[in-house]
C-alpha cells in the first residue's frame, strides 16, 4: 500500500471522526433543549393545609443553615452567581425572596422546592431537590412561610447557560444536578418527620436531606457530578476511618475544619463551615448519632 493510499485512508477516518463528533454534539444539544421544555407530572402538594401550622423558625433554620440556601442563592436571598464561565457552563442561584417569590403561589414555590420545576412544570436548573425533596412536608410549608417573611431584594435574576460539555454530561447522566428533578419518583411517598431530639432517626433526617446531593444516596462518597470540577472526590462516610471518630471529633470537624488527623477539611466541604458553626449542638450530635451506625 502506497504512502498516499494510507494518508487518505488516516484522512477519510479523521473526517468520520469528526462527522461523529459533530452529529453527537447537535444531538446532545438538542436532548437539552427537550429537557428544559419537558413538562413533568408530579402529584400536587396540597400545601394550603401545612402553611396553616408553619414554623417559620423551623423554615429559617432550613434555609440559611442545615440546607444552605445562601451558598447559591446569597446572603439575602436575592440570588447569585455561583457558577461562572466553568466547563459545566454559567449557573446563577434565582432571587427568592418576595420580590420574585410574591408572583407565585404557595404551591408553587412548595413544587419548586420538593421537586424542582416551575409553575408550568418544567424543570429548574441546578435546584438540588434531590435532597429538599427528603424534607417532610411540614418543613417545606416551613420554608415557604420564612420565604415570604424575608426583606424583597430587587435583584433580577442571573445568567444560566448550559455550556456544552454541561450538555454533554447532562445527557450522558455524569451531571444529574443539572436536572434533579429527573431523578424525583412521582410515586415517592413523603417523608414522616420524626421528632427534633438526639436521635438516630432525626440524625437520618438531617444528613439525607442535606448530604446526599455531595456525597451520594449511599453516603459512600465519589465524584460530586456537577459540582466544581477542581473538588476532590467526597468523602464516603461508611469508612472505618469514620468509624474511629468520636462524637466531639465530628462537631469539631464540621464547626472548625479540622478533623482528628489534624488534617484541614477539603472544598467544598472547608466553605460549609460557617453553616457548621451555626448548627446546634442537638443538630450535630443527631447527625452523628446516625453516621456512626453506618
């Protein structure tokens, strides 16, 4: 075979390569754009009835510190940047406070929480209810009543832009935080409660409703899919390193950054510490009260 032979045949190959590229990209394209306009059915909420009893301390409590509400929608709630310009793309946190909130309804913005969508049931982008959607409903009506009780920021609201490879994981499922209501069963049945004291089950409670989102379902750690990609794997709290902490290790750890080894807690954990500060001591030690069984 001659030296021009093997040049058009390595040229014909490089062109096919390239056509595949170009198909998977317009096609990747294209699945995103179904997926923000896809209008998902889940069940209606009924909050009307949970509002009526709301605690709004409970709901203040969830939003600036066991979920971290500010980390992407700021300070006052008036939403932010919080990812800017990576590969992933441009994602801003929406201002959710009575300047934009006071357009919807309680429903609506329960459904934003629980589940992820808008009023016309397609999705949010980047709205981690995965995890808020492990909050009894009570505490969702606890959300939306501190919502509506917070000062209105006039603030619009920031860019989103999917950049392409977000879109190319998206529709590879290697960031399923893009869409997190894809990943919400219409048939889940709600979560019951339990009591706010030390305990195993309320621990439960705070940790898959808070954690799963970084550090997945299991709890065993990993890649954090859609999250920065210079963050090092999360830790899996199943390990017998875990194991070996002891109660005031683990409070110590989540209000100062510093584990047991003497070693510094890792991004993003390390940027969670302020929130860390600011849970109490019955909050801490039912979180641990749980993580130790694992």
């Amino acid at each position: 075979m001659g030296v021009k032979t093997v040049l058009k045949a390595i040229g014909a190959a490089m062109l096919i390569l390239l056509l595949i590229d170009v198909v998977a990209v317009f096609w990747a394209m294209d699945q995103v754009e179904k997926k923000m306009a896809h209008k998902f059915q889940f069940p209606p909420l009924n909050i009307s009835e949970k509002m009526k009893t709301a605690d709004r301390e409970t709901g203040r409590r969830i939003v600036m510190i066991r979920n971290r509400c500010p980390e992407c929608h700021g300070e006052d709630l008036g939403g932010k940047t919080f990812m800017k310009g990576a590969a992933l793309g441009t994602f801003s946190g929406g201002n959710i406070t009575p300047y934009e909130l006071g357009k919807k309804s309680d429903e609506d913005v329960a459904r934003a929480v629980y589940y992820g969508i808008r009023p016309d049931g397609t999705p949010l982008i980047f709205m981690p209810s995965v995890e808020y959607h492990n909050l009894a409903l009570e505490d969702v009506a606890a959300v939306v009543a501190y919502l509506r009780g917070v000062p209105a920021v006039a603030r619009p609201n920031g860019e989103i832009r999917i950049a392409l490879a977000g879109k190319l994981f998206s529709v590879a499922g290697k960031a399923p935080m893009i869409f997190s209501a894809e990943m919400i069963s219409p048939s889940a049945v709600p979560v019951v409660k339990p009591p706010e004291v030390i305990s195993v089950a309320f621990g439960k409670y705070l940790v898959v409703s808070s954690c799963a989102g970084c550090h997945g379902e299991r709890l065993e750690g990993g890649t954090i899919e859609g999250g920065d990609p210079s963050w090092p794997p999360a830790s899996n709290l199943r390990t017998e390193k875990l194991g070996a902490w002891r109660e005031e290790d683990f409070i110590k750890a989540m209000r100062t950054g510093l584990t047991p080894e003497m070693k510094i807690t890792r991004e993003p954990m390390l940027g969670l510490i302020e929130y860390g500060k600011q849970m109490n001591d019955m909050e801490l030690r039912a979180m641990w009260s749980y993580l130790s069984t694992l």
